[in-house]
C-alpha cells in the first residue's frame, strides 16, 4: 500500500473549514465510526451536508473543490438516484491519501425528514457545522421501527425454508460457487437478520455490520463458523446446520423468549 500524504485528519478539517464558508450549506456532520467512537485506522470518512433544497449539485461541485485542493481526486462514484435513502451520495478518494480514507458524501436537503441521527441505530453524530441544529440526535421512533421489524420477520417464516431448494440444488448439480451464493443470500444472511431482530432489534437491518457489538460473543462466533465454507459438500453441511439454528430461534420466539418491541 502506498505511503498516504494526506491524513484522515486533514481531510476532516479541510472540509469543516470549507464547506461552512457557503451560505447554503446549513450543517456538516460525522457519522460511521466518528458517531460510533470506534474510529481506527481503516476507517473511512461519512460526511453528512444539509443544504437549501436547491443546492445539491452547488454542494458536491464546492466538496469536489475542497478534495482537490488536497489531493487530485483519483476514484469518483455518485450513485443513481434516486437512492435507497432518498438522499444524494457521493464516494470519493483521494490519490495521495490512505485508501481506507475515501470520502462517503451524503447531501440532505433542507426538507428531507430522516436524516440519520437516531442514537440507537447511528450513534452520536459527530457536529462539525450546525447553527440550527439540524442534526442534533434524537431517539429512534420505535413505533414505525417495530411494525417493519415484525414485517421482516413474518416475511423471513413465510419465505426461509422455500427457498432453501436453491443452494440444495446448486449442490446437487455440481454447482459450488452457485450454491455458495445461495447459501450466503438465502440461509446465512437470513439468519443473521433473525439475529440481530432477538438481540438488537434497533439494528435488525444492519446485516453482517457490528456484529461484534450487536450479537453476544458466543453468537457472533457462531455466525462467523458458518460464514466459509470450503467446498460444496460443506455448504450444505453449513445449510442444515443454520437451518436446524433458524427453527430454534422460531420456537424461542413462540415460546415468548425474545424481547421484540410491539408493533
């Protein structure tokens, strides 16, 4: 890996200095790990920007700026919108920065209602700029949360064990890196969702993200015992070894054993 020029550290702070100098921009904020308070050394940068609804595009070009300023921008990615979030992102990294420091842009408008600053789920949001305290943490609406929890996890019953046929059969033809795949998609990853609703229900959708602080140690240790298998006869092995797990946890939760918030 090459020698980084450019510290994660200055990018923070070029962008603090920046980006407030815009009368349209009405908050920058640190979300990911900076929220968390687990940052390290791998750690990318999630930078939140609030805007006046008409000033997406003015953002991203005055962020872009300030990036090179640094360092010539070497990768650039926006993703289509619109987005899952509803919001406008940009990933960039810099050349003469670590890799591990990309940029992860997020740009609010000034309307848009979920900003991504509920404590249980993202932490304590990092302020670098925010006169109106338009990110200031608030605690998760566990109403609206509950009713798509309890959707997920009568979807994951009703679905699970039906489509358990296509890493079976992906086996059965000689397929293994198919059956890896559907084993990964339509057993582990299921799961792993049912995990997280029994023991972090305000992360349930957080997928294979901070188990390591989501599931208990012996949990999370048996997740990531089924998370490689080495060939197809050990897919299935794995399969029915998760399978056997998801009917456990059915019958813990009939039995009235998980602490799920009502919907």
């Amino acid at each position: 890996m090459k020698q980084a020029e450019i510290s994660r550290q200055q990018i923070i702070d070029a962008v603090a200095a920046g980006l407030p100098q815009e009368p349209y921009v009405l908050a920058v904020s640190l979300g990911g790990s900076d929220a968390t308070g687990r940052t390290d050394a791998y750690s990318d940068i999630d930078l939140s920007v609030v805007v006046e609804d008409d000033r997406v595009e003015d953002a991203f070009e005055r962020m872009d700026a300030i990036l090179e300023d640094l360092s010539p921008v070497e990768f650039r990615y926006r993703l289509p919108e619109p987005t899952w979030h509803g919001h406008s992102q940009v990933f960039a990294r810099l050349r003469d920065a670590d890799p591990h420091h990309f940029v992860d842009i997020c740009v609010l408008r000034r309307s848009a209602p979920d900003r991504f600053v509920e404590r249980e789920r993202h932490g304590e949001v990092k302020v670098l700029y925010d006169p109106e305290n338009l990110m200031a943490p608030v605690d998760l609406d566990w109403e609206p949360h509950a009713r798509k929890l309890h959707a997920r996890f009568t979807s994951i019953r009703e679905t699970f064990l039906m489509f358990q046929a296509l890493p079976i059969r992906a086996v059965a033809r000689g397929f293994p890196a198919e059956a890896a795949y559907w084993y990964q998609s339509f057993t582990l990853k299921l799961f792993v969702e049912l995990l997280r609703m029994r023991y972090c229900p305000e992360r349930f959708d957080f997928g294979f993200r901070y188990l390591d602080r989501d599931l208990p140690p012996e949990v999370r240790e048996e997740v990531e015992s089924l998370a490689f298998p080495r060939n197809a006869d050990e897919v299935e092995q794995f399969r029915a070894r998760v399978e056997e797990r998801v009917h456990q946890e059915w019958a813990a939760f009939d039995r009235g054993e998980w602490n799920l918030p009502a919907a």
